[in-house]
C-alpha cells in the first residue's frame, strides 16, 4: 500500500454536541416540509436560540405555510468542491408560529433573527427538534 | 432621502435561464422529499446534464429509497454573511433510479457524477425537474 497515496474520503458520524455546536453557529439554513403540492426546500436566515431553531417571514409568503404545525427537516451545510470535503446537520420536528402574546414580547426584544430582505416580515416560525443528526466527508 | 444610506436589500425572481445556468455551474445540492417518518432534506453531489439532476448513492442508504418514484425538490444556494446577500435556485420534480441496460450503460461512460465519499455507490438517481425557480437578495 502507498503511504503516500491521498487516503479515501469516508463519511462520520458527528456527534450530537458537535451538531448544537454548528446549528448555534450558521446563518443560513434550509427549511424542507411536504405541502400538498410536493416537497419544498428554501432557505432562511435563523437564530439557534434554547434548542429551537427560529426565523421570521412574511406572512404572504409560501413560508407562512408553517405558521401551522408541520413536520419539517432543517438542514445547514459547509462544503469545499476542491478538496471534497464538508459536513451537514439536520434537524427533523416540528414547526409552528409564535403566537403567545409574552412569547412575541420575548422574540420581538431578542436581537436576532433579522430577515436580510427588507419588508415587513413579523411571523416567526420556531422549529422544535426532535432528532438532530450529522455527518462529515473527511479524507 | 439619503443617497448615501445603504440601499433596503429585496428578493428578486431569477430568469428560468439563470436558474438552469446555476443548477449547470453547482456541484452539491440538497434534496428534499417525505418519508413515513416525516421530511428530509440531504446533501448531494450532482451533475445537471439534459436537463436533469443526476446523483449517486449507496443501495443501502436512505437516499436509496429515491429508486422508486418520489416527488422531490432539489436546492441550491450560496450566500455571503457579510454582505447579507445571496440567492437560491429550487427544482421540483420526480426522482427514480436508472435502470434500462442502455441508460446505465451512457451514465457509467460519462465523467460525472462521482460521488466524494469511497464505497461502492453504483445507484444513480435522476430527478427530472417540472417546475424551476430562484430567487436573490441583492443589496
């Protein structure tokens, strides 16, 4: 065997402390739910805040869909095309609007998340995971 | 008004051209479909040839259950967390794996799709997009 041949890229397994970790740190994530028109896949800008992930939005939008409970996966993701590496998180639960009057009181104090397109976006969606996987493709 | 302040960031709708010459340019995507057990959204390496999304994976793994006919979404996007910009493309269509002799034959003959990950992944899944669209946020 050549010692000095490129070791074959595998994936692992992260740990679930590892997966708070990068959910706590990312921006951008992607929300997944199935409507009755199929699947759907859009990205949001979210805070990790006491394990829920939470992002705001429009209520006009396709996105509002979730202000009702429903199932969602929640994935972020870092990859390098030239060195074939990377990693990614998912987080399978529960989404659903605030709606309490102390909880918006709570949400609307708090810095983040604030959306990057401008217009009026007051609905936040709070995703409640109940299973929180990842994986990284290491050389 | 003030000239100087920075313009109000917005969504904008991406040309169906545009979103075929990113999903032509991207090397990983996410796919999004419902299981039993709720949704999913997983990382990718894919090629974008004919109009089509075409990726590889193991028998075994739960991306494997895309052989039989899913309805899917498949996403990509880049973002900048400085400039707070950036855009994203989503193809939604039905998925399977390639089975007839001649099919496999063609796939096998082309460079690409390789998957990043060793092991034996000879499962190559083919969403056919109906529906393209994108959006970006710019500044």
């Amino acid at each position: 065997m050549d010692a000095s041949a490129p070791r074959p890229r595998r994936f692992n397994a992260l740990p679930a402390t590892e997966c708070t970790a990068r959910l706590q740190l990312g921006k951008v994530g992607r929300v997944g739910w199935n409507t009755t028109d199929g699947p759907l896949v859009l990205p949001v800008t979210y805070v990790y805040r006491d394990g829920q992930i939470i992002f705001r939005t429009s209520p006009y939008g396709v996105l509002s869909e979730l202000r009702n409970v429903r199932q969602v996966a929640f994935e972020i993701d870092d990859f390098d095309v030239v060195s074939r590496t990377g990693w990614s998180v998912m987080a399978r639960g529960w989404a659903k609007a605030a709606v309490k009057p102390d909880e918006l009181v709570a949400l609307w104090n708090e810095p983040d998340p604030v959306p990057w397109a401008a217009g009026n976006r007051p609905l936040f969606i709070i995703i409640s995971p109940e299973q929180v996987s990842g994986r990284e493709i290491v050389g």
